[in-house]
C-alpha cells in the first residue's frame, strides 16, 4: 500500500506542477514501443532536425563550421573536445539560465563535465522510469543502490527516504561488508529492485557460492547492472540465488540512459526516445554495416545547454535489426570492463574507487595501475590546474590502506589500446 502511496504521489505532484513528466514519459513509451510508426518517424525526425539546428544558431562551435542542419555534416566530437573548447559548445540560450552539472570519469579514463538544461534533466528521469518498468521495477518500490557514494551522487536523507532509496557503498567488498548487506536485504520485507555494478554481483555471488547458500527469497523483482559488461557468471547466478532474471544497461553519467536489455535477451533496446545512435568505423568516421563492429557514436536530442551531436563514448558496439519490433538493437557492447583491484590487506575492493578522480581538477587522463601487493602507481596527464598531488595520496590510502604505497607519475597521454579506448584499472600484481 505504502509503495502504490508513492507511486500515486509522485504523479500527482507532477500534474499539480503542470504534468511535465507525464507527458514526456508518455513520449519516451510511444516513441520506443512504436519504432517503425509514422508518428514515431515523425518525432524522432523533428527532435533530430531541432537540436542541429539549435547547435548552429546559439554555439559558437558550430556556428564558426558553417554547417547545414543534417546530421552527416556535423563532426565527430568527444570528451576531449567538448572539454578543450567548452565555452564555444555551451548554447548562448542557457548560459544565464539554470542548469545541472555532472561529472564522470568515464570508461575512457578521460574525466569530463557538462552541464544539463531542466528540460534534459526531466527527460533522464522519465528515461530512467521507463526503462526500469521495463526490467520489472515500478516507481514506489524500494531500491537497494550499491555503487561508489561520493560527494558528487550523495543526497539528503530526506531525499533517500521520499526516493524509496537504500544506498550501499561498495568501497569494500570483503565477505563481512557483503553479509550486512545481505541482511539488510533478507530482513526488508518490501518489494524490492536491485540496481548495482556489475561486478558487484559478481562479489555477491562468490559470497554466497562460498557458503553454499540456498536461493534467497526477498521479494526481488528486477535486477539491473550498470556501469560494466555484465558477466556470464553473475547473470545465471543471481538468477539462481534471487530467483529474478538480470538486465544490463547502457548508460553514460554525461548523457543518461542508452540502452537496456529486455527480460530474457542478451540485446539492448536503444533509446531511440532521447537519442539517435550511430556505429562508425573503428578508424573513420564512415558508419559500418549492420552486425560489424564499431565506435557507437550518440547525439542527445534533449541537451540544448551543452548540445552533443556526434559524440564518440568511447564503446565499441554491434547494432543490427529486432525482427519482431523492426528497430535497430545493439547485439553487444565492449569495452566496460576493468580489472579489480586489492587493498593492502588483500581484500577485493571496488575498481569503482577510481570515479572520483574526476572530482579533482587538472586531471585530463589517468591510469591506476596496481603492481604489487601494497604498491600503487597512478599514471596523470594533468593541466597546470593539478598542483595538489599528496591530497590524491590520501584521498587514496582512505580505499587501499594507510600501508599503500601510492606513486603518481605524470605522463603526456595514456596510450590507447587497439580499440581506440584507454584501460582505467590494470592490476599487474593479482595477474602475476
């Protein structure tokens, strides 16, 4: 009762402010569960058509590239270039209105912020309720968040509480953190969602394995991983342990929600309600066939105060044709994926430590690398901004342990890997 309570106030508060939400959820619904309908062409043509033209008329970026309103003669831009000419893409429209920052690290290992207009913020949120109806989560339910809580994602308690929202931390990940959480979990009656990292659930499964636990019956009804390619292992066996079928989604902190898998596919339905996706090839700007691999390029069709049109994330992925729905799908994503790290003590911990890095200014590329058991080398390309290296150092020791020994070593780049990406976290010593 409580959770439909929530549920019921949240869209009433929505139609007494005017029922933005409503009306853009309805959109993001028809949009992508009607793909091949006119009316659907139509919206995705005009959002499309409206943003590029935004783009030319109000930033300085695309104005000085006398450009026409169609997508093919726009360049291919990332977070490198957005950040080094940030003033020439923010819109002339927006810059005295307000606006949401976020912050990401990236799965490039290229730290970036951008700033958000109300009308996208209201649209990743309509975005974020669709997609997690979608998996089997309904707004109202509690939602057990585990990731990395920095400065940056924290809120109110006030706001947790009115969110249906338990935040875990997964600074730690040792066998006596993953039972309290379990507990809280078993003991919490409510109807109940998962939404963590996904190898978290590879930390929790291993747990379980090694206490050769029976299915654990808690009243879940969605399971989504983020941030990392989900692994074989901990999709069957969170299954096997929660009795609830897991989804991956694709999503980036600096655009929003991309693409999730459906319940019993391995593909991701895109967004196509708030973004037009692109696959290039991995060393032009051509786009390649369906089912090759490729850069996925996106343009968000909702962000006029810092637009991005063309912008490479940074993942390789393979797009082909749902038969059934007639939509273009993504049949894999890469290159999400990074090693794990250990403290000092030799207890895993979460390669997630690495995000707030980007809550340090200077730094345009890093690299952590661990080398041996309690030896630590961040790698920095850095402006002359980053003058603060033994705060690094600390902040640091606070994840790996008083004992770590942290070496920084400035760079000019990170090298790429074959793939175009950078590794963010490599772990030389658990390797050897």
């Amino acid at each position: 009762m409580i959770e439909y309570l929530r549920y019921l106030a949240f869209w009433f508060l929505d139609f007494l402010r005017g029922g933005s939400f409503r009306k853009s959820y309805k959109d993001v619904k028809s949009i992508n569960e009607n793909y091949d309908s006119e009316t659907s062409k139509i919206k995705r043509e005009s959002y499309l058509n409206a943003i590029l033209q935004h783009a030319i008329d109000t930033t300085l970026y695309y104005k000085n590239l006398d450009l026409q309103p169609k997508l093919g003669s726009f360049p291919v831009v990332n977070k490198n270039t957005i950040r080094d000419n940030f003033v020439d893409f923010e819109s002339t429209l927006f810059k005295d209105k307000k606006k949401y920052k976020v912050a990401t690290s990236g799965s490039t290992g290229t730290p970036f912020t951008t700033y958000l207009n109300n009308n996208k913020r209201i649209r990743n949120s309509v975005d974020t309720i669709y997609f997690a109806e979608r998996s089997g989560f309904k707004l109202g339910k509690k939602l057990f968040y585990i990731r990395l809580w920095d400065e940056q994602h924290k809120k109110s308690r006030l706001s947790y509480w009115i969110q249906n929202i338990v935040c875990h931390d997964v600074s730690q990940l040792t066998d006596q953190d993953i039972e309290g959480l379990l507990k809280k979990i078993t003991e919490d009656n409510s109807n109940k969602g998962f939404l963590a990292y996904a190898s978290s659930y590879d930390a929790i499964c291993h747990y379980l394995d090694k206490i050769n636990s029976a299915p654990v019956f808690c009243n879940v009804s969605s399971i989504i991983a983020i941030s990392e390619g989900l692994s074989d292992y901990a999709r069957t066996s969170m299954k096997k342990y929660f009795c609830c079928d897991v989804v991956s989604r694709y999503s980036a902190s600096e655009t929003g929600i991309l693409a999730q898998q459906s319940v019993g596919s391995l593909n991701y339905d895109i967004n196509w309600g708030s973004y037009y996706i692109e696959i290039l090839n991995i060393d032009d700007d051509e786009p390649v066939s369906n089912g090759e691999l490729g850069r996925i390029v996106i343009t968000d069709l909702f962000n006029y105060a810092v637009p991005m049109i063309r912008y490479d994330t940074g993942d390789l992925g393979v797009m082909i044709l749902d038969g059934e729905n007639k939509a273009p799908v993504l049949s894999k994503v890469e290159g999400r994926k990074m090693d794990m790290i250990y403290d000092t003590k030799g207890d895993l911990i979460t390669s997630h430590i690495v995000h707030k890095i980007c809550l340090i200014k200077g730094i345009k590329e890093y690299q952590l690398i661990q080398e041996e058991k309690k030896k630590y080398v961040f790698k920095i390309s850095a402006t002359p901004d980053f003058v603060d290296q033994e705060a690094l150092i600390k902040e640091y020791k606070n994840y790996l342990g008083d004992d770590a020994t942290i070496e920084i070593e400035m760079v000019e780049s990170i090298p790429l890997l074959k793939s175009g990406k950078r590794k963010k976290v490599i772990n030389r010593y658990y390797k050897n």
